[in-house]
C-alpha cells in the first residue's frame, strides 16, 4: 500500500468516526452527571432529520446545525422533565426516547425522503470533534464547574449538602449530551451521506453508549475507542476489497469483539475504574433524600 | 366509566362499519412492504408498481399497505390482517416472508397471494420475481469499455443467490471486453445503511476503483462517486438526479404492470397461481437513461443494442462455456444456464477473486 | 427556593393505591393526548383510539396474536429482573434470545427427520443453555475483569446475531432451499403444541407463566432472592453479610440467559419453525421497558408486556384501516411509555404542601 492510499484509508476512518465521537462525547458529560440516558439513536435521528429539513426549506447550512441542536434539546429536555423531575426510570425512559426519536424523525422526515442537497465537507466537524474533545477534558479536570458536575454524578447527597443545586446540574448535562447527539445526526445527514432516509444512524447510537463505557469515562479516551472502532471497520473493508479470504462475518464481528477485547485490558485495573465511573449513575436524586 | 367504554365501543363499531361500506365495492389489493415507501430503493420502487396498478384500473381496485413489516412471526399477523380484512389480492415484497404467506394462505383459501422472490407455491399462492441480471449484464459491458484503471468496485449486500447472480453477470460481460478488468467486492452485511455504504464506496474508489456498482439500497455509494469523481451505477430506481456526473444508467424494477395485469386478474375471476420469473423482454427490468455526458455514443447504442438482443433471445447473461472458480466447467459451449442453476447460484465464475462469505 | 411549589416527599413504601390508579392516570392522559394528535391530523379521535386500543383485540385470533407478542417480552423481562434487582445492567438478552434459538434450534436442525416426545424438552434444555452461557460471558469478564456489563452484554448481541447468520448462510443452509439464508424446517415434534387450532398461541405461553411463577417464588421465598434484593440496595451491605457477590452475578445472568434462550427457541420453534437472519422484533431491547414499567414485579411484568404487546398491534391496526404511516405508531406508543412512567412518579413519591422550615 503506497502512502497516498493510505492517506486515503485514515481520510475515511476519520469520516466515518466522527458522529460516534460526538454523541459518545455527548453522552460521556451526561454520564458522569449521573444520568444515563440510552435515547442517543433516536436524539441522532431527529438531529439528522431536523439538519436536513431545514436545510432543504432555509438553504441555509448555518440554520440547519442550530435548528438540529435545538432538537436535540428539545428531545433530551423531554427526557430530562421525566428523570429529573418525575423521577422516572432512566434506563426504561431513555428506551423510550429512541423510540418515540424513531417515529418522530420518520414523520418529520416523510415529504422529504430523497430531497437532494448539496453536501458539506466533513473536515470543519472533523476538527470541531477533536476540538470537543480537548474542551470537555479541560472542563473536567481544569475548572471548578467541571468538579462540581463530576461531583454530582459521584455522589449527589454530598454535592447537595455542598450548596450545589443537583437538578440544575443534571439539566445542563442532559441538555449538553441532547445537543452533541443532534450535531452527530446532523452531521450523517448533512455531511457523512448527505441524504434523509428513516432510521440512517442505523444503530451508530448504541456503539456511541459503548463508546462512553469504554472510554471508563475519560473523553480523551473517547477518540482512542471510537478510533479504535473506526479503525477496525475500515479495515476489514479494505481487507476485502484486497481479496482476502476471511470470512466476512467474522470481519463484521472483529470491531465488537475488539472493543470488548481493550475494555478487558483496560477495566483490569479496578482501582482506575472506580475512579472514574460515576457512582451515582441512574440513581435519581431528590432533596427528600 | 363502564358507560363511557360502552359509549365509545358503539360509536366506533359503528364507524368501523361506515368505513368498510364505503369500499366495500372495489377489489381490494394489499401490499406487505419490508421498508418505508420512501427509502428510494427496493420497497419505492413496490410502492411505485402499486400506484402505477392503481392508476391504471381505476375505481376497478382500491390498495393498501403495512409497511415496516420485520420479516419474522410478526409479518404472519400483518398478512392476516389484510386477508381478514377483505383484501382479495395481497403481494408479499420479500423472500423472507415466504413461509408466512403460505401459513396465511392456507388458511383463506379464497385470498390471492403473491410472493416476490420465493419459490414455494399454492394453489392461491403464485410468486414473482424479476430477471435483474439483465441489467447487470449491460453495466458489466459498460463498466468493461468505461473503465480506465481497469478496477471495478463492487458493494455487495448479503451472499444469496439475487446478488451473487449479479456479480456473476456483471463479470462475465466486464471481462468479455476487457479481460483486464478487476472486480473488488465488499460485503457490507447490510441493505440500508448510508454511512456504511458510502465507507464502502470510498474505500473501493481509494483502492483504485473508478466505477462504482452497487446491490444496496440507498444512493449512498453514487453520491460519494460523485464527489470522488468517479462513476457509479444506481439500483432499483434511476438516481441520477442524486450524482448527475457519477450515475452512467441505473437498473430499474419496474413492478407496475405486473401488478395492474394481476390486479385485474382477480377482478375479472381469471387469477390462477403461477410462477413469474420476468426480465427486459416484459418490461420488468428497465435502463435508466444511459448519460450521454460521460458515455461515448457509440456505447450507448451498443448497451442498446444489447438490450435488444436480451429481449429477443439473441444474447443470454450465462451463455456457456462458463467456468467456476475452480476452473470446472458449468455451463458447456453452446447452452445457457437453465433457470434451476440461476435460482440457486451459489459460486464464483471464473476470474473472480475472493470467495463467497460462508 | 420557591415556597408556594409543593415539595416531593418519598413515601415509605410505595402506595397500593397509587399502583393501581397510576395505570388509569396514565392510559386517560394517553387517550387524551391521542385524541388531539389524531383530530389534528383529520382522524376521527374515537376511531383512531379504538383502531388502537380495541380492534387488535376484539376477537379470539386479536387476544392470541396479543399473547404471542407479549409472551417474549414477559419471559425475558422476569430473566432480567434477575440482573436488574441486583443492578446489573444487562442490556443483551437480545444476544442472549439469539443464542438461544441457535442451540434450541440448532438440536431441531440436526433431528429435522427425527419425531419423538423427547425432542421438544432436549430443544428447550439447549436453548436454556445457548442463552445462559451467552449471559456468562458478561457475567465473567465482570467478576475476573471487572468489565462494565453494559458494554459487553451489548457487543455480544451483534456477535450472537452475526453467528446466526453465519450459520443460516453457511453450514446449516436448507440444501433444497436454493441457496437461500435460511434453514431446513424442525420436525412436527420440534415445534411448540399450538393451544387452539387456528390460533398462535403456544405452549411457550405455559412456560413462561411457570417461570414468572418460578421467579416470584425465587424473589420472595428463597435467600437467593432475598441476597439478590440486599446487594441491590446496598453492595456495602451485602459485603458485611458475606454474601458470595460473585456468585450473585453468575446466577443472575444465567438465569437471565436462560429466560432469554428459552424465550428465543420459543419463538423458532413456536410460530416460524425454522431459523433464519431475522428471528426476533427486538424483543430483547423490548423487554427491558416491560421489566422496568413492570417495576420488576411478576405480575408488574405480566401487564406491562401486555401493555407493550398492545402498542405494537395498534400501531399495525392503524396502517391498515387508518392508512397512518408506521413512523406514528412509533410516535404514539413512545408518548404512552412517557405517560406511564412519568406517571410511576405518584406510586413511589407523594407531593406536601408545607411552610417553610
């Protein structure tokens, strides 16, 4: 393989990796709240949807990222209302989250199903996405609201006795997560196959959940797993197209088994684990408490 | 609140019966679809036969459709309900749900099936399919003169007989006029899934290949063939309005006037089960425009020139001498491929690289 | 903060009243919201709920097919109750579902032209113990790798699904099936005894209201559910107690696993009879909604799958008479699980009105 071929094959992986990165960074920040909201692939569909509808009626590329993260509050601020204040279950309510995201965005999206749109180059949101990265690191670990959110999804009581108002916390975090699921939407219909078409994610929520487990909850580590992921992927297709001959489910299983195999090295550590995964993770928290 | 209930059950009893009156009248046809109507590939292109049927007999036939139906116990319960419901001809668009029309037909014995893409039958219960190898013989001959790295890509779906069919057919007629020509195939284990589709393409266009054939359902690969600055083939519909300076013609199911002559079958008391296999010749499997900015014209008219001649016989896809891989003879000088060998086709002619994911 | 807004308070234990009522609160407000949904979108409301909530019920075959959807869906969520009590976030019992139904199944493909009494039962042990082992494998990298269960349960769903289809596409193709990716039929004595004829429902509804039966005694008679209820509450506690943690874990995932594979070779061997690519509607995923909005309860379960079943068939039941696209079936039952569970609210916390402190 010469260099330019090979230039050409990290182009793709860095393509096809970057909506995980942005909902699993998403989810990361939700996460470490204390909230675990699995509704990501519904959150991405009507992110995508909303981007591309928007679009298609604005022409506007600018509108159609902020209407998409307006979306993606929205969703997640339905999913917040229930945890937060109904305090309802949040793995079953995120469930349901991506369920109602599913039938939304086909509704939403129904007159628009192969609407051709000019498409836009992936590379800002390639660089946004290492940019994100970098942020939500410095949050976590440089500043004092970055503490107090880690505070709060390790143990919320003592956050609470601490003065720090849990709920208002969460909501950000919540919202947060919602908005970088839409970007990660918008950026499949927009710029990764520049297209609407019913449930296009295609399941690329559920590895970003992955990811965040993965990634023991670090986002630097979010880029090594979804890279990682990516990685794998690409590779097994360009192992093909090479002629090998392997069979090609077996091909399809190696990014599963592969992410299982580096979380097996990484969570052997367990004192590392239990420093970084939130305590208070799906534990609702009311001042009654 | 037992009152409210019962208030409620009458109205609505009531309203059920006013609805079902109203179309009591028509022959009912109904449509069993494994997609959303929109998805721009293989249940659009079902849903566009329906409209084309029930634009053609009119008032005669009145259609419906459950779409999204998975194709597992599930899709036995949405074949029930439209037998149960008075439907009096219902197409069953996918092979896995074969098994489940016979155990619906079974039961409703005066109910018409129509299974696309299976092969068992009933006395009520006829199938379908269409002969899209075909086209892929045209893209092949195509795809040999057009390419200039001689390297074709190639997006494969899942290894069943329908796309190793294809791959088979397209080969043989790439490397009639260009014995150079090189097929690189990914199996992406999808129908429908955009970003993976467009992964695929790029990766093949990376390794040198600068046409693009796809047996997936979305434009995916044709718009990223588009933006590489390569060329591409559509499916099932003609995409050319999603890659106009990629998309060199597309191979179109054209399930309309199949429909409209069932259709009308049932309506006129003259349905009788059978067993359709249909190609260029009725119709059933149409080029898209060939586009005159990227083919010479010479080639045009010798992709129309072969249409003719699939139509009329004088051409077959798997004309012999054909050879497995293993370089034993198939198909003998002289013969075609009977349709029993087609049906079931589960090898690699020869000079395909690669092996067929087991 | 603002003293005029009621403060929520949890209540000691949860309200007997309010676990009934909550139900009825839950299924107005859906009427209600339903109704204006479907009058803005020019439906009769009345007819659109009842297309919903009472045609795919309203006869014998409507009651059947609303127990064979919800038979999966009950069985896999008692299994993950199992995990779940004791928090262990087990999200693959569809994995688990799919491994089931390759051993189950993968005994009726090796006896296809074998009849016997003893094959259905040998069919059901191997499909208990496809879904089981599935479920150690999480359960095992937790206890020697202390790998997130999550995670891992979650891969091993596309890997499981993935080994069907190897296999349906390879090894145990149908050799008369022209090459397609399915397999051959199981025997007569494969298949699970249908109830009624002319009905669906099978014997595995049998089965399944044994083992929720099972688990109720499991949860509420044995030291194993009462061990499984302490480590949930408090693994601190548990540990003082000296309870085998993890012993819990293995239990509880195969346990699960098993529920989930026999759920799986249930369905193969219940209503489709051979195996293929595409076996199960998610009911893996499903059923983690049902075990929540059943609150892990036995009987809790047994009506929430029911509850769930129901949506799913409206949602089929509007396609076909109200021409409404399935995207607002999707809609619709999305805003009843939102209702009933925003509504679980008033079962575990009760609103006071009170002065400032």
């Amino acid at each position: 393989m010469n260099l330019e071929s090979l230039i050409g094959v990290i182009q793709i992986v860095l393509i096809a990796t970057t909506p995980l990165v942005f909902a699993s960074i998403g989810e990361l920040v939700t996460e470490k709240s204390g909230v675990l909201n699995l509704g990501v692939e519904g959150m991405m569909l009507v992110g995508a949807v909303t981007a591309f509808v928007t679009l298609v009626i604005t022409g506007s590329y600018f509108l159609a990222f902020i209407f998409s993260i307006l979306s993606g509050i929205f969703m997640s601020g339905l999913f917040a209302f229930l945890v937060l204040i109904l305090m309802s279950n949040q793995v079953a309510t995120g469930l349901a989250l991506t369920i109602f995201g599913i039938g939304l965005s086909s509704m939403i999206g129904k007159e628009y199903i192969g609407t051709p749109i000019d498409g836009l180059t992936p590379w800002y949101f390639v660089i946004f996405s290492f940019i994100i990265i970098f942020l939500i690191s410095y949050f976590f670990y440089k500043t004092k609201h970055g503490l107090i959110l880690r505070a709060v999804g390790e143990s919320h009581t003592s956050a609470h006795a601490l003065g720090y108002n849990v709920i208002k916390i969460r909501l950000y975090s919540i919202l947060f997560g919602g908005s970088m699921c839409a970007l990660a939407g918008s950026y499949m219909s927009i710029c990764y196959a520049p297209m609407w078409q019913e449930g296009m994610t295609a399941g690329r929520g559920w590895i970003a959940l992955a990811l965040v487990v993965f990634s023991t909850w670090k986002p630097s580590r979010i880029l090594l797993g979804a890279y990682i992921f990516g990685g794998v992927t690409i590779l097994q297709m360009n192992l093909q197209a090479f002629g090998l001959r392997l069979p090609a489910q077996f091909f399809n299983m190696a990014p599963y088994i592969a992410t299982m195999l580096v979380l097996v090295i990484i969570s052997s550590n367990k004192l590392r684990i239990k420093l970084s995964a939130p305590a208070s993770l799906t534990i609702p928290f009311h001042k009654g408490n | 609140m037992i009152k409210i209930f019962k208030y409620l059950f009458v109205i609505s009893t009531f309203s059920i019966f006013a609805f079902s009156n109203a179309i009591a009248d028509p022959k009912k046809v109904g449509f069993i679809y494994i997609g959303p109507p929109g998805d721009h590939g293989w249940t659009y292109m079902h849903d566009v036969g329906r409209i084309h049927a029930e634009r053609m007999l009119g008032d005669s036939i009145s259609t419906t459709y459950i779409e999204g139906v998975p194709e597992n116990a599930d899709a036995v319960r949405a074949i029930r309900k439209l037998a149960a419901s008075g439907h009096d001809l219902i197409f069953t668009t996918s092979f896995n749900y074969m098994d489940q029309t016979l155990e619906v037909a079974k039961e409703f014995p005066n109910v018409k099936f129509e299974h696309a893409t299976g092969y068992k039958r009933a006395d009520n219960v006829s199938t379908y399919s269409a002969r899209f190898y075909e086209g892929r013989t045209i893209i092949g001959h195509i795809a040999g003169k057009m390419s200039k790295t001689n390297t074709v890509g190639y997006i494969a779906s899942f290894p069943i007989p329908e796309v190793i069919r294809g791959i088979n057919a397209f080969y043989l007629a790439a490397s009639k006029v260009n014995p150079d020509i090189k097929i690189k195939i990914i199996w992406v284990f999808t129908w429908y899934d955009p970003g993976k589709e467009a992964d695929a393409a790029n990766t093949l266009i990376n390794q040198g290949a600068d046409i693009i054939v796809q047996h997936t359902d979305t434009f995916a690969p044709c718009q990223a063939a588009e933006k590489a600055g390569v060329m591409a083939f559509g499916q099932a519909s003609n995409q050319e309005e999603f890659c106009p300076n990629a998309h060199l013609t597309a191979i179109e199911d054209i399930w309309g006037p199949y429909y409209a002559e069932r259709a009308k079958a049932v309506v006129e008391g003259t349905w009788t089960s059978q067993d359709t296999w249909d190609g260029m010749a009725e119709g059933m499997v149409v080029m898209s425009p060939y586009n005159s900015k990227l083919m010479p014209a010479d080639l045009i008219q010798e992709a129309i020139n072969m249409e003719i001649a699939i139509k009329d016989g004088t051409l077959h896809p798997f004309a012999g001498p054909i050879y497995n891989q293993a370089g034993e003879l198939v198909v003998p000088e002289g013969q075609n491929a009977d349709d029993g060998m087609l049906a079931g086709m589960s090898f690699y002619v020869q000079g395909i690289d690669g092996e067929i994911p087991q | 903060m603002i003293n005029f807004l009621p403060s929520v308070v949890s209540r000691s234990q949860s309200s007997k009243l309010m676990s009934l009522f909550v139900p009825i609160i839950a299924v107005i407000l859906t009427l209600m919201t339903g109704s204006i949904i479907f009058s803005l979108m020019g439906f009769n409301p009345i007819f659109a709920l009842h297309t919903f909530f009472i045609s795919p019920i309203s006869s014998a075959y409507g009651i059947s097919e609303l127990l064979v959807k919800a038979t999966p869906l009950a069985l896999i969520a008692i299994g993950l109750a199992f995990c779940f009590k004791n928090n262990l976030y087990n999200i693959g019992a569809e994995g688990q579902l799919t491994m089931g139904a390759i051993f189950g199944g993968g005994v009726g493909i090796f006896f296809h032209d074998t009849n016997g009494f003893w094959l259905l039962p040998l069919m059901i042990i191997a499909g208990a113990i496809g879904g089981a082992l599935w479920g150690l494998i999480p359960a095992l990298l937790k206890t020697k790798f202390n790998t997130n269960e999550i995670l891992t349960s979650l891969m091993l769903v596309y890997v499981a699904l993935l080994i069907l289809d190897y296999l349906v596409v390879g090894p145990w193709k149908d050799p008369q099936g022209y090459s397609f990716p399915k397999t051959r039929s199981f025997s007569d004595s494969g298949r699970m005894p249908l109830l009624f004829s002319g009905l669906r429902i099978h014997f595995g509804l049998f089965i399944t209201l044994f083992l929720i039966f099972f688990s109720w005694f499991i949860f509420t008679k044995t030291i194993f559910g009462f061990q499984l209820k302490v480590s949930g509450f408090s693994p601190s506690a548990a540990r003082y107690a000296g309870f085998n943690q993890n012993r819990l874990v293995y239990l509880a995932f195969a346990i699960c696993g098993s529920f989930a594979g026999i759920a799986g070779l249930a369905e193969v061997s219940g209503p489709i009879g051979l195996l293929y690519r595409d076996i199960s509607p998610n009911y893996g995923f499903t059923a983690i909604i049902v075990a929540f909005l059943g609150r892990l309860h036995p009987i809790g379960i047994i009506f929430a799958s029911l509850v769930i079943a129901l949506t799913y068939l409206g949602a089929e039941d509007a396609q076909l008479f109200m021409q409404i696209p399935a995207a607002v079936g999707f809609v619709f039952q999305g805003l009843v699980l939102f209702y009933l569970l925003g509504a679980d609210f008033l079962v575990n916390y009760k609103l006071e009105f009170r002065k400032n402190k």
